[in-house]
C-alpha cells in the first residue's frame, strides 16, 4: 500500500523540515488556491503527558479532504473491469454481475475510459480501453459474456492493468475493479503473487478494488491485491448485491478529490517512533513516512504511530510531532502542500494527565488494534485453535467496550457488541466458519484503510 523515498532528515533537519514545510504549505494553499482540498491535524492520545519518566504514546494524524461541490467539476476517471467467467459464476451470478457492470457503465462520462477484460482459464480483452461513448455497443458486449472453464485471476488483472496503461496520465484516476468467485488455478496464484502485483501498481498510480463473491472466493489473495495497491475490498455474500457494491465503488472513483499523497511524520531527538499501527508505513529513526494513493471528497484518512518518550520534567511544552503533507489536485494535477504539528506539557499532576486524554484518537486506535486482532483470529483458526481465536476477539472486544466506556462513543460499543458475537460464534461451532472468516478479514482491511464505502 505504500512505498516510500529514501531519502533521510537528521536531527536538525527536523527543524529545517518544519520551517520548509509552512512555508511550503503557505506558498501551496495561497498561491494555488483558495482554500486547500485537503486539512491535515497532528493529535496525541494525551495533551498532557506525566512528567519525570519516560513513556509510550498514541499520535493520530488526519487527512481530512473538503466535500466536493454538487456540479463540480470532477477528474475523469480510466476504470476497467475484471470479471470472472469461469464455470462458478455461471447462473445468476453471472447475469448479476453483467447487469452491475452495465449500470456502472452508465454512469460515465465522455472523458471517461472505460475497458472490461474477462477470464477463465484464458484471458479476453472484450472491450478494449476507450471513452465511455458508444455506451449501446459496449451493452452488446458484456452481454455475450457466458460463465465456463478454470480461473486465470493473475492473468486478468495484468491484462486490466495494460488496458488502463494506454490512458494513464495525471489528469486521470487510474483503477481496476476486480470481481471473482473462486479460487486462482491458473497462473500465479498465492497472496504473495497477488500482493506483488499490487505494490507494482500502485507505482504507476493504479489502485486495484477486489470484490470477493460468495463463500469459495481466496480472501487473502483478494484483500492482499487491494491492500497492497490501496483499493477498496469487499465481502457480497449475495450476487443480487453485486449492484450495490458496484455503485459505491464507482462512486468513490468519480470523487476522488486528490492523489499522489506523500506524507511523512518528523519526530524531535526526545521522541522515537516505534510502529505504524495498520499501515505499511517506513519507519526511521526520527521520521515514519507514509503514501495514500488517492483521497475522495469528504473522506477522512488517517495514520497511528506508536512513539516513545524520553523522561521530561514537569512545567515542559515540547513539540511531539511535525507533519507534511504533499499531494495532487485530482482534477488539475497540480501539487500542493500542507503542514500540522502538536505540542504537550508535562505535568505532576495525575488529574490533569487524566483529565487531557483524547478519545477520538484512543477510538481510532482501538479500530486499529481491532482488525489486526480479527487477523490474528484467523491464524489462529487456520492452525485449528478455533477456541484460541474466540479468546483473541473476546478480549479485542473487551478493549473496546472499555473504550467506549470512557470516551462515551456508542459507534465503538456496537463494534464491541459485534466483535463479541462473532467470537460466541465461533465457540459455538468449535471451528470459524468460511463466511465469518471473509467478513473479518474484509472488515480488517476496510477499518486499517478507513475504507469509506463497505
């Protein structure tokens, strides 16, 4: 999902980097426009820290991009559909899924390309990369699309990913749609194979969306291709949903505000970073540094980082953390900038420790930690230790519903509630079922990604 420069910024280049960053983001959001497509805030878990020792601490940083206007104008997009055809999907999910393939068709515009590639245990370019124009022609199609023979999945998505290179350009948003029902047994075929792919996408600017069809579909291979290329993952159980998830997932390209987003976290010589929680961010010994390749209006991203403090008096006001942040306007391509940072001040006093903690960064950390320990149930049950796995959850959910209760977040107590039920689930029947272990390591991928549309 990211992938990083590397080049480095010692110790007084934290402040050199803090005074090129305002003055980057002030030359980027008055010269370039008026108001900035995207805000960034640097919190910690506390505002005050205990002073006279030293410590761990939660910092959140929040990309939040402005809703796009009713009418405005939108980048246009160069989208192509995977469709399995392999004898799985014969009957209605076939039928289904041409009919989803067809709506999201229509919702094009003429800038807009449009190519859709299929397969079994062969590959067909069926309607090669072009504008979304001879709308009637392209209908006819994906019409005589049938459902027989093995599954090619590797294959498919390379071949989408040459149909999407013919148009590639920063004035549009790149991305493939991949759509299966089964396993790959043609080809490459491992997580890992598909997780290359992904991370050599998203080099190029391409996002791959994976969308797994009922209970027979790899959900790791699925989740590590749009994982490690920052698309979107989704879980339908039922083929007459496929519609559903087409629509969100065409609505989410067609408001992509900004891209190309680079941002990276510096850290004063007091503060170390230690991990990026639910990110594959690179972490250095005075910076963690992070890329999101796309931003849709009205969308919040965010990144966790884990830090350790070195002993500090009380009555101090230190600077914790200094964020920059570079992106593209989707629409114009042109680059912008923008800059945050956050202090604390330590302190004896155990009230105001207490009374300074930030529950909004504390809930998202929770998601976090959540869905790496919905992937942790998994391994688990994988090995067999069903009962090991339910432990996993129950307690994941205790943690939940502990922050919940001090922050008052109901959305987190219903995440408590739903985690804790499918941990009963799971002792029940001694084992994770299949559809259970695709819901959780759907929903692991959508919280770690802030996944807006589900």
């Amino acid at each position: 999902m990211t992938h990083m420069r590397q080049d480095r910024v010692g110790r007084t280049g934290f402040r050199q980097l803090a005074v090129l960053g305002g003055l980057v983001a002030m030359f980027a959001t008055t010269s370039m426009a008026s108001t900035p497509l995207i805000s960034c805030k640097v919190e910690l878990d506390r505002a005050v820290l205990p002073a006279g020792k030293g410590q761990t601490a939660v910092v959140k940083v929040s990309l939040n991009a402005v809703e796009m206007a009713d009418g405005a104008k939108r980048a246009p997009v160069n989208v192509a559909i995977v469709l399995d055809r392999s004898g799985s999907m014969s009957g209605d999910k076939i039928r289904n899924a041409k009919a989803a393939t067809i709506e999201a068709l229509k919702r094009l515009g003429p800038d807009d390309i449009f190519s859709v590639v299929t397969y079994n245990h062969a590959i067909e370019t069926l309607v090669p990369a072009q504008r979304a124009t001879q709308v009637d022609a392209i209908i006819r199609q994906i019409n005589r699309i049938k459902a027989e023979g093995d599954t090619a999945l590797f294959g498919g998505v390379s071949q989408a990913a040459a149909e999407v290179r013919k148009h590639l350009g920063p004035e549009r948003i790149s991305r493939i749609v991949l759509l299966s029902d089964g396993r790959a047994n043609v080809g490459p075929q491992s997580p890992e194979d598909l997780g290359r792919l992904g991370a050599s996408l998203i080099k190029e600017g391409i996002s791959v969306s994976s969308i797994g069809l009922g209970e027979d579909y790899n959900e790791d291979l699925m989740t590590q291709l749009a994982q490690r290329s920052d698309g979107n993952t989704y879980f339908v159980a039922e083929s007459m949903d496929l519609a559903r998830i087409f629509t969100s997932e065409f609505g989410d390209a067609l408001n992509v505000i900004a891209k190309d987003i680079e941002l990276v976290i510096s850290f004063p010589e007091s503060v170390h970073p230690i991990k990026v929680v639910g990110h594959d961010g690179r972490v250095r010994k005075d910076r963690v540094e992070l890329r999101f390749n796309q931003i849709y209006g009205g969308q919040e991203k965010y990144a966790i980082v884990e830090v350790s403090l070195d002993e500090t008096v009380a009555g101090v006001k230190k600077q914790i953390a200094q964020a920059n942040v570079t992106y593209k306007d989707a629409t114009s391509g042109k680059p912008f900038a923008v800059a945050s940072a956050v202090d604390a001040t330590y302190s004896d006093e155990a009230d105001q420790v207490a009374a300074s903690w930030n529950t909004d960064v504390r809930s998202a950390w929770s998601v976090n930690v959540n869905a790496m320990a919905y992937d942790q149930a998994i391994q688990l049950a994988d090995k067999g230790d069903a009962q090991e796995a339910a432990r996993i959850l129950n307690q994941s959910a205790a943690q939940l519903e502990k922050e919940a209760q001090e922050s008052g977040d109901e959305a987190l107590r219903g995440k408590a509630r739903y985690v804790k039920g499918q941990a009963d689930q799971i002792e029940k029947e001694g084992q994770m079922s299949k559809f259970i272990r695709k819901l959780l390591r759907a929903e692991s991928q959508q919280d770690l990604s802030q996944q807006r549309s589900r």
